[in-house]
C-alpha cells in the first residue's frame, strides 16, 4: 500500500479487506509483476546513442542539449529506470536538467549527478565530457569544482577509453595519488567517487585511490578482481555498451576507431566479468546510455546480458535494485519494496524471473511510479508528463 509519496504497507492476503473503509484505491495486478523502480548507475543524458558523438561546443549547442537531455531523461523513466547516476555531463548541463525538474518543467527520474568527468590532459572523453586537471593539487581543485556546482558523483577517467580518438583503451590514465586526492574530496562532502576503466593497471589504480565503484572493467584481471574483493568496490560492468557497438559496427556509422576497440575488448570482457562475479564482487548495474547505439529507454538490456553472463534473474534484479541504491547510498529510501520507502514503482507484464527478457520489451513495462506519481500507464496513455502540474 502506498500513500503519497511512500511505501505504507507491505504484505500478503488481501489487499481490499479494511481499504475500502480508507478510502484506498485497489489495483489488479493479475498476470503482472509489481517491482521496485530499477536504478541505472551509468548513462550520459546529454548524449542520444549517435554513431558518432558529437562535443556539445556553442551556447546554441548547450541549449538544444538540455532539451535533449530531458527527452531522453522521460524515454529512461519509461524504460522502468526510476533513478540514475549521470557519469559526466559538460557545461552543467545535468545541473541545469535537475533544476528544470525540481520547477516542474519536466520530468525525469532520480538525478545523481557527476558534473564533468576528470580526465588528464588529453585523456579520454576530454573533448565530450572532461575537465582536464594534472597533479594532485590540480585533481583536488577539479573535484571542489565539480562539488561546489553540485555534483553528488566524482567522475575520474583512470585509463584510455573507446569513444576517444588517440587513446588505447588499455593504457592507464592519472596515478593513483592523484585520484586519491580527488576522492578525498569526494568523501569528505559525503559523496561518492568512480572511475571509468577499462585497463587492468587503470582499474587498480582506481581501486586503491579508494573509489566506491570502477565502471566497465573489459580487461580485469585476477589481481585486480582480488583487490576490489579486498575494499568492496562495486563492478558497474555496461555489457549493453560493448556490446551496441559490436553488433551495429561500422556499417552503421560507427567511426572505425570505436568499433575496432570494442571488438578488441569483448571477449574479455565477458570472460573477466564471469572470473570477478565467481569470485564474488559486489556489482551495481550500469548501462551507459547515450554512447553509440545504447538508447535512452532501454536501460534494461543490460539485465539480460547480467543474465547470460551468469547472474540469474533474481540476482539480475537486486543488482539492478537494492544493490544499486547501495552504491548510490540511497538505500534507505530506494530500491526495495519496503515500509517507509519511496514508492518507486515499476509493473511489469508477465514475470521476468521466469523470463529475463520481459524487460527488454518496452510495451511490457505497464506502469511506472515515481515518488507516489503515476508517470507512465500503457492501460491508460503513454504520456502523463504534465500530470500534477
């Protein structure tokens, strides 16, 4: 039972006994899966899955990218992803998003916000989502930016990337004292701190400045997995992003720098990812939406790929679920169907234990809830954007 904004009442039996004296409203949900609204660690609002992405450069540039970004926020929220960790936005774009959100002038999920990614000189996504900073001194004064401007995440780029011109996706990136006073600041302001890294020696460095989670990981290998099991690090693994970009390949556009790299790391990654789950590294699910061909909305691809890579459904779904909101510290008011919680609400049509992929069909997610609101009925309209205001 939910009223308002929160989650009131969980239980079995039924529902109708006693409501109807409070005035509840009962919802059949026969045939249906009612779940927790799911939680993507990973996307890029500012991008829209361009074969080739595009830095986002003159002011008319920036603004049209705010109105992008809200359009591909709702196309998340419909997808059933009801809070999110943008990893990097330029301009304060993400910033300027959020705002437009708490006026009402749109609707989107939950916003955790990075601000710029930190990158060296040079190094990867400096001409789409950087700030490029040297030093510690300079990492330090790069990450108090970012926070004084409202960042909730530290962003770092600890190895080259595949989007990236110029960089080999292996190599690392920033020394692991200059991460380290970056997310000093970080947690000292009560946030969290991640690191892109594909690169095994990027991806250790990252684990020992002391980052909450490493994303992607394509070339872990067994020392690295060893010491994010030793400082619970959490693996955001975006299997659907690798894998968008091997599957549509440059006969879709895709320049053949990003398709070579990608191809380069697929296998490893999905073998790395099966050595680091074995071994029982916390993960969060993480997509990154927005780069080539990883669309806004269907966010939850990367479950079924969860799945094919060894998790079974139900772990699929806590990781996308409660495991996430621990990572995002938000699980005292998201992620799970309890009292008092946040009545962040997807159903489902059919069951997605019996079958991962339900919730890969967009007309499948019937309804979506945030905060008590009702923002997407498919029994109704797919569009209740204005609703409450």
């Amino acid at each position: 039972m939910t009223e308002g904004a929160t989650i009131v009442a969980v239980g079995a039996g039924d529902p109708r006994r006693g409501a109807a004296s409070a005035g509840a409203q009962n919802v059949d949900l026969a045939g249906r899966t009612l779940l927790p609204g799911f939680i993507d660690c990973h996307v890029h609002l500012t991008m829209s899955a361009e074969a080739a992405p595009r830095a986002i450069v003159s002011p008319a540039d920036q603004m049209v990218a705010v109105l992008q970004a809200s359009t591909n926020a709702l196309r998340t929220l419909h997808g059933g992803v009801t809070t999110v960790r943008d990893c990097g936005a330029p301009h304060g774009i993400d910033f300027a998003l959020r705002r437009a959100a708490e006026e009402g002038l749109c609707v989107t999920p939950r916003l955790v916000l990075s601000g710029r990614a930190l990158c060296m000189t040079g190094g990867h996504g400096w001409h789409l989502i950087g700030r490029e900073a040297d030093g510690a001194d300079g990492l330090r004064r790069a990450a108090r930016e970012q926070l004084k401007a409202g960042a909730d995440n530290v962003k770092l780029i600890a190895s080259g990337g595949i989007l990236t011109p110029g960089t080999n996706i292996g190599n690392p990136q920033f020394t692991t004292d200059e991460m380290k006073a970056a997310v000093d600041e970080a947690h000292c302001a009560g946030k969290t701190a991640n690191a892109h890294a594909h690169g095994a020696e990027g991806i250790k460095r990252a684990t020992l400045a002391g980052v909450d989670s490493v994303e992607h990981c394509y070339f872990i290998d067994p020392e690295g997995i060893e010491m994010m099991l030793e400082r619970s690090t959490v693996l955001v693994a975006t299997s659907a992003a690798v894998r968008n970009v091997v599957s549509y390949g440059v006969a879709a556009g895709i320049p053949s720098h990003i398709a070579e790299k990608a191809q380069s790391a697929i296998s490893a990654h999905v073998s790395g990812f099966k050595a680091a789950h074995a071994a029982g590294i916390r993960l969060a699910m993480g997509t990154d939406s927005g780069v080539p061909f990883t669309r806004h909305g269907n966010n939850l691809d990367e479950l079924k790929y969860l799945v094919e890579m060894g998790l079974s459904p139900q772990e699929a779904i806590r990781v996308a679920t409660s495991d996430s909101a621990k990572l995002l510290k938000l699980d005292g008011t998201v992620g799970s169907l309890d009292e008092g919680k946040n009545a962040d609400l997807v159903v489902v049509e059919g069951n997605p234990l019996d079958d991962i992929a339900v919730l890969c069909q967009r007309d499948k997610i019937r309804r979506v809830i945030l905060n008590g609101r009702t923002v997407l009925d498919r029994d109704i309209s797919a569009f209740l954007v204005g609703a409450g205001h």
